[in-house]
C-alpha cells in the first residue's frame, strides 16, 4: 500500500490517528466518519505516496500485509 487512503477504501482503517503524526509533509488530517463510527484519515492531494503513514498504522492487518 502506498498511503492511508488505501487503507481507508479496503475498510481496514481503525481510526487510530497514528498515521497523522507519521507525515513529515503534513497531507493528512482526520475527519470524523458516521459510516465507520471513528475518525478517519484525508490524504491531501500533495501527497508523495512515500509509505511513511502506511508503516505507522496500529492495524496488525495492514502491517501483515505490508511484510508479506
């Protein structure tokens, strides 16, 4: 996966804001979801795709993914 937005759409996102903190260029700000009950990351146009957000998330899933 090249951003959170990724992890977003597949529905794997668990709102735990780690990947806010994560981006040195600033392209993510959380908004609050009522589809899935938690906030959830918006990727900026100006985002590098640099994967940085990606290796912060807290989901086991995605870091299983990530390492296969």
């Amino acid at each position: 996966m090249k951003s959170v937005k990724e992890i977003v759409e597949t529905g794997m996102c668990e709102g735990c804001c780690e990947c806010l903190g994560a981006c040195s260029r600033n392209c993510i700000s959380m908004i609050y979801s009522l589809e899935s009950g938690h906030p959830i990351p918006y990727v900026a146009s100006d985002c590098i795709e640099c994967g940085e957000c990606v290796k912060a998330c807290g989901n086991r899933q995605v870091q299983k993914a990530e390492n296969l």
